[in-house]
C-alpha cells in the first residue's frame, strides 16, 4: 500500500512551471505533534483496510509537497514512524537542496527518493543539489534523479543528462 503524504506548501524554491497553489514560501509548517497524529491515522486504517485482506501488503509512505524537508521536523517524523514499525518503507520526493549533513539522515530513515532537479535554481543550490545525488548514490538508497525541463535552460540540462548517464 502506497501512501502519499503531502507536508504542505512551503518550498525553498519558486519555479516558474510550478503553479503557485502547489508552492509558496509562508505557509505553516506543520508541527511533530499534528504529523504524529496523521501518522496514526494512517497506521490504524492500514490496519483496518489489512483485517479484510487474504494478503497484507506492506506500507510505503512517500512524502510530498512543496518541499517536504523544509519542514523543521522532517527528519523527527521519519525517526518517528521508524521507531514506531520498522516495517514501513519510507521515502521522498524532494528538490534536493537539504544541507548535506542530512544524508546520513536520508540513509537512515529511507528507503527512496526521488530528486528533481530544477535548472532555475540558484547556482549555490544546484552545487548542493548536484552534491547530495552523488553522496546519496554511494548509498543502499533507491534513488531517481528526474531533471526538469525548462527550454531556457536546455544546454544546461543536455549536459546534466550526460553528467548522470555517461
């Protein structure tokens, strides 16, 4: 069973291709406590849905957003959920451009992630960005790197394509 789990709307990021209801910069975070409670909402109705199955399927929850490890208790929650069953598989769909001391993080509590990597950022962020796909990549973490295309930026993107997939 795969849950997607959208944090919210804040994003460290402001695309141009990324309608403005999908993403801003002064929404609430939502606290530990709130994201506990969701949690085990979702808990209990897997629960429930698997009582009336013949084959209980294992929990995948992916986190969404905006971005989602630009909530301030990101990391908390996954330590969370971890503790609470081991069993879930967890994983992110991200930007990419959390601070590199995360990825111990990242191999401790995910199973996956997805980056998306916007040629539009900032160059500082794209450094970042390029640097935590490198370190993840020398990790056991299921990884996707999805470059998003922009026809002001394709040069750039041509290159990455290269970068990643010689």
């Amino acid at each position: 069973m795969m849950v997607t789990w959208d944090l919210g709307r804040r994003c460290n990021y402001d695309c141009t291709y990324c309608l403005s209801i999908h993403h801003n910069n002064y929404s609430r975070h939502r606290t530990l406590e709130e994201c506990i409670t969701v949690f085990e909402f979702i808990r209990e109705y897997v629960d429930i849905y698997n009582e009336h199955r013949n084959t209980k399927f294992p929990t995948t929850i992916n986190f969404t957003g905006g971005e989602p490890t630009v909530n301030p208790y990101f990391w908390d929650i996954l330590e969370y959920i971890k503790n609470v069953d081991s069993s879930i598989k967890l994983s992110v769909t991200s930007n990419g451009a959390f601070n590199i001391k995360y990825i111990e993080h990242v191999q401790k509590y995910l199973n996956g992630i997805t980056i998306s990597y916007h040629c539009e950022a900032d160059q500082t962020l794209k450094d970042q960005v390029i640097n935590n796909i490198l370190m993840i990549s020398k990790t056991n973490v299921w990884m996707q790197v999805n470059l998003m295309l922009h026809s002001d930026y394709f040069e750039p993107m041509k290159y990455l394509h290269r970068y990643f997939l010689p």
